[in-house]
C-alpha cells in the first residue's frame, strides 16, 4: 500500500478508501477511578470517531465504556490491561504458555490517593510510599484566539514508574492539530469482519534508542523503525523478514516493555510519529508490561521472571558442530568423523541435515534402511568415538509421509479448509500436506512418540527447523491459526525439548523459528545467512538484538549457509571461512553448516588456522560454561551488546559490530577483506588477548592489516579466565580438576594459538 501520511491508514491498518465497515473508538477522560483487590481500575470511555481522514467525534452513536486495569508486580513491574473484546474482563491471567512467573514475581497492592486543589488527579504508591502511577485529568491551560480548529477531544493522560524513578508516559497529546492524530494513547477498532484490533501508545523522547524486538538484522538502534511481529521464513539475514519476533522492547530510557499477545501485531519505535512508541495488535486486547530498572540486565531479568529463564544445555553442546546440507549415508557420516579424528580436529556433534530419510527433505522421522542399515549401531558407534549425532526434521506432515493418513485420520494435523497453492520449493510449509497441530494434547504426544524413537535409539538433537510458518487455512483444535502463527515456534520447540529431556537428560533443541518464553527451551541459530561479509554484519546484528530480546543462547551458520549469486553451489572465500570461524569461536555455540562443503580440509590453504582456532575454543570452554551459568539465572546472554555494561554511553547505544563475550572478553570480529576495522574499548582497562597489549578505554582503535589467523579480542583489566589447559578430541576427555585460571593483568603477555 503507498503511504497516505494518515495515522488512521498507514499505522491503524484502515481502508484508505473508506469502503471497509470499520471505526475507531478512541480513548476519553476517566469517568472513574478506584481501587479493587490491590489493582487500580479506571474506567475510561471510548469515543467513536467519524469515518474520515481527519478524526472527530461520531455524534450519532453512544460512547462505549471499557475498565482500564492496572496491576503493580514486584520487582518494577507494571502491567497495563484491557479487553475490548470482553468488557466485563478485568482480569488478566498469570500462567500461560507465554507467561512462566518467577518466584520473585509478587504481585502487590497499589494505594490510591486524590491529590489536593487539582481537576481530579490521582497517584497510586506501593506499600512503601514509592508513587508509581500518576493519573492526570487536569484540563491543559489555553490562551484562546482562534476558532479555526475546533478544540482536541478529551484524553486519557497516565504516567507510569516502574521503578518509582523513570517515567513512562502514555502519548496522550500526539498531534499536530486536533483532527491530525500521529498516534493515539489507547484505541480500538471494530470491523464487522471481526477483524477487531486495539493501539497502545507511550511518549518517547528526541534521543531515545531502542533495542530487541527479537532477531533484528538492522542497527544497534531501532528507532525510526516500524516492525510487524508476525514470524516468517526470514529468508536470509539481511532484509525486515525474521525468523524470530519477540514482542518486547527496551528503551534508553531504562525501562522495557513486553507486550503479552501471540497475534500479529505491529510496532513502531519512534517511526510513524518521532513522539510516540505505537504497538498494534490484530487482537482487541491489550496486555502490556512496563519493566523498570537501573541497567539493561536488570530490565531484561525483569522480561524473563516474566516468561521464563534459559535452562542450562549440556556440556558436549559446547563443542564444534559439524554439519552440511546434507550427509546422506552411513559411510559418508563416518568418514568424515573419522577423518576429524585422524587429523585432531576436535569435535563432538555430527549432524544429518535433510539427507537421512528414505527420500531427500520428505520427513518421516525414519532413517533410510540402505543407506543407515543399523542405525543404533552407527549412532552407538559414533558415540563411542566421541560424536553426538543431531537430526534435522520438521513439524509439517508432506502428502508423501507414511504417517499422512494416521495423522489425517486422528487430526494429528491441522485439517485444511481449502487447497493449499504450493509453492515447489521444499523451503515451504505450504509445500507440505499439513501442519502438527500443538494444540491439540494427543497430537502433541504423538509427535513426542516419533522422536522418542530415535532418541532411545541413541541421537542426542532434535533440530526443531521452521515453525515460522502454519497453514493458515486450517482448523486448529484449541487455537485459531491468526493467534497460533507466533506462538507455533513455542510449543513445537517445547515438545521437542521435553522428550529430550525426558529420554536423554539433556534439555536442548536446534532451533529457528522463536517467540516469548521460546528462551526456556535453548538452543536457537540464525538461520540461512549468506556466505558472505554482509551475511556476517547481519548474523551479528541479529545475535546482538536477540541477546537483548530475553536468549542468552544463539548460534549461527559458519561460514554462512547459502552462497551467491548461486544459491547452492557457489564457492565459500577462503578470508571469509577463517574470519567466521572466529566469530563461532566466540559465541555460545558453534555450527558449520551450509549448502556445500563445510569440511576444513577442503579448505587447505587455511586449514591449520581454523584447527588452531577449534583448539581455543575448547581452551575456553571452562570460560564459556561459568558465564553460562550465569546467564541461566539473570539477564544477561552469551553474546552482549555493549549497552549491556554501558548504557550510559551513548556511542554504545549505537555499535553493532562488536560485542562482549560473557562479561569478560570484548569481541571485534572482522568482517571484510581488507584486514581492518574499528574498533571502540568503551570504560575500562582492556587487554589485548593476544599480545598483552594495553588499553584504556573511551577511545576508537583503528586498526590495520590484521593477520588472517589473528582477531582483535581484549580481556578486563583483572580478569580471571579459566581455560583448559590440553588439546582434547571432545568434551568427553576433558577432566574439569585440569582448568587452570588465566590472570589477565599487566604481567600477562597474551595467548598464544
């Protein structure tokens, strides 16, 4: 659709020529406001507006009244809720698939007080005094001159404080005259396609930054930006489709909200109005948590006692992955892990891409009988070398499937109301006969019986790829596919976790696709980046936003999964290869994958750099499971953005190419063929982990001709690394009373590949 520059068209999603049976009910002044079991409820009415470009009161109809209700959690908690779809709900569920309270959640009372000499303002404190919510119903001051315009409709006007500290404002005066509206504080719209959707709007400021939304292949700071939360096959890592939207945000301002909803949903971050942060739900509902705080950490471990913590993957998925699309027998398989262990490449998972079934991509959870004639045994066998075997598999039914008519017959699958339009690609969920339908309790159980197959047989991984996407035109037992396209990825992966878990003792998936709470069921990877340097700028980009969406585990494809201009067959540059492989070094784990060979060896000319750089990595494996650990119980992430330590630096609220790795290392990967880049040490001493070299921090480095075999990495001041001090095969051999602690001071003169 071209813009038309009216709020009601290209942000409230209204039909610009104004054919479509809809209207807009926007928010009035409070009529009522009191307190009821600890809540403060305001009842607000809702004013019909004109159907027309500019806004106006609808004379002809009766304001409607809905309950505005507001709830206090502790730790800095606010929650905003009100269901215009059933007026007489004012009260907002606290268990869901979504939401997984802490223990530290407690929801409080709140305290209502009329302030004195006022139009009939309000504040609500804590029990212990701290004002958090002011509610504003003075009449703004005017010096009257005109009538030209006719005078603004009465609003609604609260601020929120989280933290009892940094205000958070609904953007009540949004406009640039009274029938202009650039956003709306809270608003509604009917349709009588029931096609009923609901805005949410909160002040920002001229210098405010933004950051999250999930996996976001653009800038550090968001703002200006306007996203449609509605997951899709991203189809690479460098345009505004992603595999993984999450609905939460966090603002310079020190305070995030999460806004609890699996609809497809709208967010503009000081994009359609430079003034206001606008969320827009397909669902005539709104269900928002403000969450305050002193750091980017605390914020974030505020969204997680919300939806959930990471829990913590075993050890052996620390290790190098090594995988291709696709291994497609036994033989080949082993060659190759025997070949990584002839020439002490360490490495502990073997992953079988979409070559293990009986035909190519055509998923039936069933190993090809000629091609893997034993597969316990060649699963055993592995093991006993020191291999976990991870499988690729999907969560749609294909018409070809042996279990099609099992599955059509107990509606293990979503039943289709109409024909699907495939789209020959295989990269399709519409290419497939159905979708697994994860509402359903017996449809879930039986998807949980197909991998339990093959987890007693011995794999270790399920690789829960896709989930971005659901037939749409289908018939889900508990869910209507509008709500259950988001909140697909959750339940799939959710399933594919437990049984795991259940079978093997280790929670761990291979995802893609995510959504709220998907950061209980570790682990996610960044789907198919080219292999290429801005295939890495974006995989990086989208790593950094995703650690500051609530994942604290994220891996991608090294050195890219796909090549162009030929999407399958071109050739990975060398330069390329090595400088990924750093980057995988220092993340939280690390995969080889893509459309062609992946093998080091068939990359002599830099072989013996990348051995070098697995060697690190299972030198620093020690480092990697204590932040770890410590990622699973707070907010932070493997992979930091530098806001994480220094959000009251501003360059940092702005640097996307560079990154913490724990809390420790500061990472710089290079990413073109130069051999440069730039690169800014933020507070603090830093050393250079390869030479000693010292820094201070607050300053830019420009830094030249950088080895091939060398990136820059500095460690704090003070640090204590601990590192395994031997070369080993796999995690297997590694005995954890060997780690020695590395003292990263003056004395230390950087470590040696």
């Amino acid at each position: 659709m071209k813009p038309t520059n009216y709020h009601l068209f290209d942000f409230m999603d209204f039909d610009p020529e104004l054919k479509r049976e809809e209207s807009l009910w926007k928010a009035g002044r409070p009529n009522g406001i009191y307190m009821r079991d600890g809540d403060i409820c305001v009842n607000i009415p809702f004013v019909k507006q004109v159907l027309s470009n500019d806004m106006a009161e609808d004379p002809t109809s009766e304001n409607e009244e809905y309950t505005l209700v507001i709830r206090y959690y502790e730790p800095n908690i606010i929650r905003v809720f009100v269901d215009f779809e059933h007026p007489g709900n004012t009260s907002p569920v606290e268990a869901d698939e979504m939401l997984k309270f802490a223990k530290q959640i407690k929801k409080k009372p709140l305290q209502l007080f009329a302030e004195t000499d006022t139009q009939g303002n309000y504040y609500a404190s804590t029990e212990d005094g701290i004002k958090r919510i002011h509610i504003v119903q003075t009449t703004p001051d005017i010096d009257f001159w005109s009538n030209l315009q006719p005078a603004p409709q009465e609003t609604v006007d609260i601020r929120f404080f989280p933290d009892g500290e940094h205000e958070v404002r609904l953007a009540s005066y949004d406009h640039f005259s009274p029938p202009r509206y650039d956003a709306l504080p809270v608003a509604f719209c009917k349709t009588t396609s029931n096609n009923n959707r609901a805005t949410l709007s909160f002040e920002c400021k001229p210098d405010e930054c933004f950051v999250g939304t999930g996996e976001r292949f653009m800038k550090m700071d968001l703002s200006g930006q306007t996203f449609f939360l509605k997951n899709q096959d991203g189809q690479g890592v460098n345009n505004r489709r992603t595999y993984k939207n999450i609905p939460f945000y966090l603002s310079s301002r020190m305070y995030g909200t999460f806004y609890h909803t699996t609809a497809h949903s709208k967010l503009s971050l000081a994009g359609h109005s430079t003034r206001s942060v606008q969320f827009l739900s397909d669902q005539a509902m709104i269900d928002a948590f403000i969450i305050g705080g002193n750091s980017v950490e605390e914020i974030i471990r505020g969204y997680r006692n919300l939806t959930g913590y990471p829990s913590m993957p075993p050890l052996w998925s620390f290790g190098v992955w090594m995988s291709r699309m696709t291994y497609f027998s036994a033989d080949e398989v082993n060659s190759i892990c025997d070949r990584l262990r002839q020439e002490h490449y360490p490495c502990d998972v073997i992953h079988l891409d979409t070559g293990w079934f009986k035909t190519d991509w055509l998923c039936e959870w069933k190993f090809n009988d000629e091609r893997f004639p034993d597969p316990p045994a060649f699963i055993k066998g592995l093991k006993d070398k020191g291999f976990r075997v991870s499988l690729w598999q999907l969560p749609y039914v294909a018409e070809d499937a042996e279990q099609i008519t099992e599955a059509r017959e107990n509606n293990y699958i979503g039943p289709l109301t109409k024909q699907q339009a495939s789209e020959g690609s295989n990269f399709s969920a519409l290419d497939y006969a159905g979708t697994i339908d994860f509402t359903y309790d017996k449809a879930t159980e039986w998807y949980k019986g197909l991998l339990r197959r093959l987890l007693e047989m011995g794999v270790a991984c399920i690789k829960t790829d896709f989930g971005e996407n659901i037939h749409m035109d289908a018939k889900y037992k508990n869910m209507s596919p509008e709500l259950l396209n988001n909140l697909y990825a959750l339940l799939y992966q959710k399933a594919a976790y437990e049984v795991t878990k259940e079978v093997t003792g280790d929670g761990i998936v291979w995802a893609r696709a995510a959504w709220a709470g998907c950061q209980r069921y570790p682990l996610h990877w960044g789907g198919d980046s080219c292999s290429s340097w801005d295939g890495l700028a974006g995989s990086l980009k989208g790593g950094l936003h995703f650690g500051l969406s609530g994942f604290a585990f994220w891996s991608h494809d090294v050195p890219g999964f796909h090549t162009l201009p030929n999407f399958m067959n071109g050739i990975v540059k060398d330069d390329v290869y090595v400088r990924w492989t750093q980057f995988g070094v220092f993340s939280s784990h690390i995969r080889y994958h893509g459309t062609n060979k992946r093998e080091p060896w068939h990359y002599p000319n830099i072989a013996p750099i990348v051995k070098k750089w697995w060697n690190l990595r299972y030198a620093l494996i020690p480092y990697i499971l204590q932040e770890s650990m410590i990622a699973c119980e707070t907010g932070y992430s493997l992979l930091q953005a530098l806001v994480f330590h220094h959000h009251e630096d501003k360059v940092c609220w702005h640097i996307d190419d560079e990154y913490y790795f724990g809390n420790d290392f500061l990472v710089a990967p290079v990413m073109n063929s130069e051999n440069r880049r730039e690169v800014y040490l933020p507070e603090g001493s830093w050393v250079d982990f390869f030479t000693g070299k010292c820094y201070e921090g607050r300053q830019w480095l420009q830094l030249e001709n950088i080895p091939l075999e060398k990136m820059p990495v500095f460690v704090r001041d003070g640090a204590e690394i601990p590192m395994y001090p031997e070369h080993v095969e796999c995690t297997d051999e590694m005995d954890m009373n060997k780690v020695v602690t590395v003292k990263i001071n003056r004395a230390f003169t950087g470590y040696q590949l």
